[in-house]
C-alpha cells in the first residue's frame, strides 16, 4: 500500500469520531506504557548499537522520561480534556462561556537522531491524549532504535490509527507534506531542516511546532559555587557525548574565578569519566562520520587545555575544553552538538551581554550565582527558550515547565499539558438562553449609543 493511501487511511479512521472518546486515549497510552516496558532490554541494545548508551542513560533520558510523561497525562487527562468554563461579560448576559478542546485531527511528528525514542514518542504521547490520529517519522541515522521502534508500533496501534514511517527525511517527509494535508506538523531538529519544514507547512497554512537548537550559553559568576557547578554542567553537557539540544554550548566565567573554576572542571571530568572514556559504559560515541567530522573541526578554533584525543573509526571524541577561543570563529557561530566545550571569560555584565547577543534567542541559558539580584538581571536581560538558575538542562524534566524555543531556537511549546494544548484547538463557544430577549439588541438602533456605550466600554 503506497503512503498516500495510508494517509488517506488514517483521515477516514479519523472522522469516524473514535479517537476523540476519552476511554479510547486512555486504553492507548496504556498500551504504549506496556510495550515501553515489555521491550525494555530490547532498546537498551539499539540505543547502544546507535549512540552506545547505558542502561542507566537509556532509562533516565529515554525511558523514563517517556514513562514519566504517560503517568503524568494519565494522572490529568480527564481534568484537561474536560470543558472550561470562562466568564461572560456583561454585554452578552445571561449567556455562559466555555472553552471546547477539539483535536486537530491527523498530526505528524518528526524526531531527531539523539533521543531517537523520547522525542519521537514525548510529543506522541501528547497527540495521542488529544485524540489525533498520529504519523511518526524517525530519523534514519538512528536505524536499530528505529526498526525497534517500528516493530513496537506495529504491535501497540493499528496503522489507520498511528503510523510509522521510515525512510530518508528528504524524500519521505516532502512525500508526505506535499501530497497530504496534516493538521500539524511537530518537528524537532536542526534550524536548516526547520525551515525547509515551515515552507512546506506554509504552503497549506498548517500550523507548526518547531523545536530546534543554538548556542545555548551557560554564566559562571564570580560569586557562583563552583564545585557544584562544575558537576551540574559537566554531567549535562557530556551526556550523550554532547548531542543534547539544551547542552551548554559555551560557557561565560567571570575573570576572577577562571582559573579556579577550570581546574575543579577538570578533577570533576577526571572523577567523571576516567583517564580513558573511551573504555568506559558511561560515555557514548557520535552518531555517523558525517557528525564527527563536523565536531573535530572545531578542535581547530582554539586552545585544547583539556581532552582532544579523537578515534574516528570507534566515532569517539573524548570530553574536551578548550581556551582563548575567537569570537568570530566557526566554534562561536554554530551550534556545537559534540563534547566540546569552549570557555570565554568575562569582567563585565554588559561585556557577556555582547557575547550572548551575537547568537540572539537561544534554546537554553544557564546562571550560575549565589545572588537574587545577579540571577533577576540576568534573567530579565537576556531572551531564551527556558533555563536554570545552578543548574543545566534539568528544566526539561518538569512537565509542569513548557519546553521550546524562540527565534531561530524554534516555535511553540511541549511538555505535560502543554502538548495536551499544542495539539488541541481551543473552541471557544457562547451559549444564550432564549427567555432574555431585550429588543435593545434589534434594529433600530437609532438613539441607542448611550446605551450600548454603558455595554461597551
């Protein structure tokens, strides 16, 4: 069966109304928890064959997340989908108000190669809460997670109810967008390929979310703790051997606590990782040669104080900090996506300021400081997606916290209830009774301003 005859599938099973009966969503999610777990030691192997992941980064980064965000919506689905009343002014009294969440209707998802499950399935789980019928495609460059993933789908949904798609994104996705009119599109990746993917929405005026990237920048203040904050980065930034979304990208250390901020940096990455990450469970490997060749380039924009040491066969690249890096090099204009991290000092508020500004609208900002009034100014002075005060990357754990971006950072926002709404229209409906009738709302209006302006104001 061709893919367009699939789509057309799905929006057939879609307007039979099943999806939107709440039991229905309920049983689905259910089912998606008991597969998670059913093919628990399955997906430890692919993530490892892919990114060679632990089970301890699998589970804390992919599993559990995507288990964490099922209860979480279990837990609240009938109090979010239920209808909210809102106040009526007085111009349309005695009606009442209330606010109807509808489905979109057929929404696609696309993932990324870093977290191959949990942002395939995080964004999924919120859809399929919503009552959309939903279509998955995975990235190709994670191809054990994905033909697991495949195999798990097929057994948990019928595919006029979720799809899963395969394929290189080039030719699939345009396929698809193209020849199809989704009802949303949810993509998370690079800013390039966001872009292709907001033209091609466009051309059907289909709304997007666009979860993507940048050079999310993380301040080491003078009066910041810097044991704690030396652990806090390093075990962000090398998670998943840098290929995070929201790692810090740079870090901006006050003049005054450089030297000693970087010598604890380094004991924590020694106590971390070992003299040889490369032999350890706890560090992963690049996804493909074309990342790694991207990565080590960059080794070439500064001074290497620690790591460097690379092994393109094994896709290794070993934590690496560097110094006295140009601030109009390569390494200070793209998005790093590798574990390596730059390390710029600063005297001045207003001088780190500069720096940030060079990369407007980062996905992610981090503040290290002891003081309230650092922490305001830095928050009200600098615009970003999300973030943490003394702490990285931990913000996307909440889903009582919306995740997204802003500019080129992306477009929209996900998490908890947050992709309940993203994948919701908000109806808005007035309801007025018939026994109040008052002629004053009829034609003619003649001598009636006085009136209608005690109505309307």
């Amino acid at each position: 069966m061709d893919l367009v005859t699939q789509l057309n599938n799905i929006r057939e099973f879609y307007n039979s109304g099943a999806t939107k009966m709440l039991s229905f969503r309920k049983q689905q999610l259910l089912n998606l928890k008991a597969i998670l777990l059913k093919y628990e030691k399955e997906i430890y192997s692919a993530l490892y064959e892919d990114l060679k992941k632990s089970p301890e980064e699998c589970w804390v980064t992919e599993i559990g997340i995507v288990l964490s965000e099922i209860n979480h919506v279990l837990n609240n689905i009938d109090k979010w989908a239920r209808p909210q009343k809102v106040k009526t002014n007085l111009l349309n009294f005695p009606s009442s108000s209330f606010i109807l969440n509808e489905p979109m209707g057929v929404v696609l998802i696309i993932s990324p190669w870093n977290y191959p499950l949990q942002l395939l399935l995080k964004p999924a789980i919120g859809a399929i809460a919503a009552g959309n019928c939903v279509v998955l495609k995975s990235s190709e460059f994670a191809p054990a997670t994905s033909k697991l993933m495949k195999r798990m789908i097929k057994e948990c949904f019928d595919d006029k109810y979720v799809l899963f798609t395969e394929g290189e994104g080039s030719v699939v996705v345009p396929e698809m967008m193209n020849q199809f009119c989704f009802d949303y599109v949810f993509f998370t990746g690079s800013p390039f390929i966001g872009k292709l993917i907001y033209q091609m929405a466009a051309n059907q005026l289909v709304p997007v979310t666009l979860e993507l990237g940048g050079k999310s920048p993380c301040v080491i203040e003078a009066d910041a703790d810097l044991k704690v904050a030396a652990k806090r980065i390093a075990v962000t930034k090398f998670s998943n051997a840098g290929q995070m979304c929201v790692a810090p990208d740079y870090l901006l250390i006050h003049s005054s606590v450089k030297e000693r901020f970087v010598e604890i940096l380094k004991t924590t990455l020694h106590n971390f990782f070992t003299d040889n990450p490369q032999k350890i469970s706890d560090y992963g490997k690049i996804i493909n040669h074309q990342q790694f060749n991207r990565i080590i380039r960059y080794l070439h924009h500064g001074k290497i104080i620690y790591g460097g040491r690379y092994d393109h066969e094994n896709l290794f690249i070993e934590p690496t900090l560097m110094d006295d890096i140009d601030l109009n090099s390569v390494i200070m204009q793209e998005e790093i996506f590798g574990p390596i991290l730059p390390m710029i000092t600063f005297n001045t508020f207003e001088e780190a300021v500069k720096i940030i500004e060079k990369n407007k609208n980062p996905l992610a900002f981090y503040v290290f400081t002891s003081s309230n009034e650092k922490e305001k100014k830095w928050l009200e002075s600098i615009a970003f997606g999300g973030g943490c005060i003394n702490n990285a990357c931990w913000h996307l754990t909440n889903p009582h916290l919306p995740f997204g971006g802003r500019g080129f950072s992306g477009t929209g926002l996900y998490q908890g209830k947050y992709t309940f709404d993203t994948f919701s229209h908000k109806k808005s409906i007035l309801k007025t009774p018939t026994w109040f009738d008052p002629s004053f709302k009829y034609p003619p209006f003649s001598g009636k301003l006085k009136l209608f302006k005690k109505f309307i104001r």
